[in-house]
C-alpha cells in the first residue's frame, strides 16, 4: 500500500506516529511525502 501526504500538512509529530504505525517513508519531493505499508495477509 502507498500513501501520499502534502508535505505542508504533516508535521514531525504526525511522521512519528506514522513510524510506529509501520509505515516506511519511501519518498520526498517539494510538495509530498509518499509513505509504504506492507499490509499482511491472513492465510
């Protein structure tokens, strides 16, 4: 799963919580930081 943020509106709180969420920052550019998640399946 890929998740984009305008960089505006996360603060280094927000991308903490994220971090612990288990999401990995694959990304920057001037206006967005793009987040990835491996979301695990249930066999």
């Amino acid at each position: 799963m890929i998740i984009i943020f305008e960089k505006q509106n996360i603060s280094n709180k927000i991308k903490e919580k994220l971090f612990k969420k288990g999401l990995s920052l694959i990304g920057m550019s001037d206006k967005e930081i793009i987040f990835f998640k491996l979301k695990p399946y249930a066999f």
